[in-house]
C-alpha cells in the first residue's frame, strides 16, 4: 500500500524502495501545490522530509529524454548540495527515470565542473555565486530552467546571499516556477521572497518540537577567553567516543582545532570559507572514526549527517532555541543516550532557560574539581570564571 497517489507509479516505486509509503505532512501538502506550477513558501522543521517534498515533483515534471538544465536548487552548503545529489541519484536508479543531478559549488576547480557539465544534467545543485558563474560564461543554459528550488530559504534571502540569488533567478525565463524551504522562515524573508514570486501560496506546516528524553543537558560556566581550555579540560575527563563542538567563529573554530591537536587529541574543523580539501577530510574522517571531535559552525553542518555522535559541546551559544534543537538532535538517536554540554558565561545563563522553557528540559550546572564532575553549587551559578 502506497499513499503517494498524486505520484506516478515509477516514482512511488522508487519510494517503495525507501520503505517510504506515506508522506510526511509537508510532502502531502506542498508536491500537489508544485504539480500545478505553483510558486511556494514552505515552512516545515528539519527532518520532516522537505528534500522529497521538493525533489518528488521535479521527477514528475521534467523530461528527461530533453539533455538540458530544467532546474535549479539553491543551497548555503557544499555538504546540503551533495545530500540532496545523492537522494537525487537514490530516485533515478529506483525509479527508473533517467534525470541527472549535478552539484556545482564555488571554491572547487571550475574547469572540472565545466567539463562535467557537457553530460547535460537536467539537474544543478548549488551555490548561487558559482552557478551564476558558470551561467554567464554560458556553461549552464539559464532560459531552459523551468523550476528554481531556493532550500535553506533564511540563509539564502539574507544580505549575505540574496543579490546572488536574485541574479540567477533574474537570468531565467519569467513564466518559471519558485520554490522556497525552510525550517524557519521570518516576515522579511516571506516579505522579499514576494517581490520576486508570482503569487506565491504559504505553507506553514506547524509540527511539535521535543528534544528526546535519552539525552542529558549540562552547562558549565566559564569566561568566554576561558572557554575552549575548559573544553580541553572536558575532554581529557569525558573521554567521549565521537563529539561534535560547535564554534561559528571562524577564527576561533581553528583555534580550537590547533589546541586540541596540540594536547594529542584527533581533531577536524569545517566552517563555511574552509578550504574544500580540509572540509572533505575532517568529514570522512570524522565519520570513520579516525577523527574523536569535529568543530564545526551552525552553517556548515546544514545536510550533515553523521551516526554514532556521543557528545555535543556548545561553544558559540545559539540565541536561537531552534539552532540549539537541531544541535541536540545529532545524538541521542534511535533511543541511544546522548549529552549536550554547553560551556556558557554568567549572562548566557537566560539562554540555557529559554531552551529549558522552550522544550520542557532541564539542565544540570556542572564543575570541575580534582579532574571530576561535580555539581555546581546552586550559589555558584552566578559566578564568572
């Protein structure tokens, strides 16, 4: 029994394949809307399968005996472009349906993704600095592109990446269709998405959000000079078999990679401007397990996915609850026990009780004495090392 009935049978049979039989409500509300060449806002939290939802009707509607790009997708990280690749190549072999897929991301050899852009994909997944590139040296065909796909939708409408956004949208055909994701999306952004959108429908897909009750939440406080040795101090008591720390800075994300390094400890680091090679290395070594820790920002670690992750350590604090949500979710999986340890100054202590209040979870105040975790004193949680 499949409940994708607004899909032809080869594409539900690819799902089939994926033990996927019943959409998520964010698939079953938003594919019929882009079946119709809608244009699209959609609001739905990570992991409630947004990537199919907008993957599922590119397979529907594009032709593939047509050896031409037919649509774009735009995303914030090399890591985010090559999951959504391989889920695009995971459709074609189940399905049968011979659509290409391509990723095309800045900082890499350009020659090569020319070269590799002869095999006419109908597919390209990107970066919206490189694409443009590659558009206006007339390597990618912009007036053949039927469907722009804008995932990671806050990050992609902000200062940092609109203008570029814009600029490939603007080298496109009028009557294409715009299709936007993303976990969370602000009035500004549904605001400008609008001046480029031709009537576009909003979907705001309001799901529950709880943090598994296999994980433990502790905090320690330290100065923010202080921080990366109190983790250093962490790690040589916590022993954890495979830790995530992350630090949006990217200076002090290598700085911490150096420290850890020094004091004998199997560390990587990616952030958004890291060289490709170092980001490719940290990653697979990290997931191998040759590597104990990867530093990391909220930014590069968008699309990762990583099994078997013990420990998060906080450096950077996020002010946003959600940030912190998706952190704490890449442990404590399939009821496996997990730890968010958060290392926070004395006035990033109403951060830890807006998660607490956020998400009904209860953190512990820990110390260090003697090589030991102790309790912190409740007369302690004040203090400012």
């Amino acid at each position: 029994m499949n409940d994708f009935g607004f899909l032809n049978s080869a594409v539900a049979a690819a799902l089939q394949k994926e033990d996927i039989t019943v959409p998520t409500e964010v698939q079953a509300t938003a594919i019929p809307l882009a079946l119709q060449n809608k244009d699209l806002i959609v609001q739905s939290q990570t992991g409630t399968g947004k990537t199919l939802a907008f993957l599922l009707p590119l397979f529907e509607k594009l032709q593939p005996q047509r050896r031409e790009t037919q649509a774009i997708i735009l995303v914030p990280t090399h890591e985010l472009a090559m999951q959504i690749q391989r889920q695009i190549e995971r459709l074609a072999q189940n399905s049968g349906i011979a659509l290409l897929g391509m990723p095309v991301i800045g900082n890499v050899n350009i020659t090569r993704q020319i070269e590799k852009l002869k095999e006419k994909p109908q597919i390209v997944v990107g970066s919206p600095g490189r694409i443009l590139e590659l558009i206006k040296k007339r390597k990618i065909s912009a007036h053949t592109v039927k469907t722009i796909v804008i995932d990671e939708a806050d990050k992609m409408m902000g200062k940092d990446n609109y203008s570029a956004v814009k600029a490939v949208i603007d080298t496109t055909l009028r009557d294409r269709q715009l299709l936007l994701f993303s976990a969370s999306i602000s009035n500004e952004t549904i605001k400008t998405a609008k001046l480029i959108m031709k009537e576009p429908e909003l979907i705001r897909i309001e799901n529950t959000v709880s943090i598994p009750t296999s994980i433990e939440h502790w905090y320690f406080i330290a100065e923010q000079r202080d921080k990366i040795d109190e983790l250093i101090k962490l790690a040589r008591i916590l022993k954890p078999a495979k830790a995530m720390i992350f630090i949006n800075k990217a200076y002090e994300n290598d700085v911490a990679a150096e420290k850890l390094k020094y004091h004998q400890f199997l560390a990587g680091n990616i952030y958004g401007d890291i060289d490709k090679l170092q980001r490719k290395a940290s990653l697979e070594n990290f997931k191998s397990g040759k590597l104990q820790f990867l530093i990391a920002s909220d930014i590069a670690a968008r699309g990762l996915q990583i099994d078997g992750i013990t420990t998060i350590f906080n450096i950077s604090m996020p002010e946003d609850p959600l940030d912190y949500l998706h952190r704490a979710g890449r442990t404590g999986r399939n009821g496996n026990k997990g730890q968010v340890i958060s290392l926070i100054t004395a006035r990033e202590l109403s951060l830890i009780k807006l998660y607490e209040k956020k998400f009904n979870i209860s953190f512990q105040g820990k110390d260090m004495f003697k090589g030991k975790i102790v309790n912190l004193k409740p007369f302690d949680s004040q203090k400012s090392r």
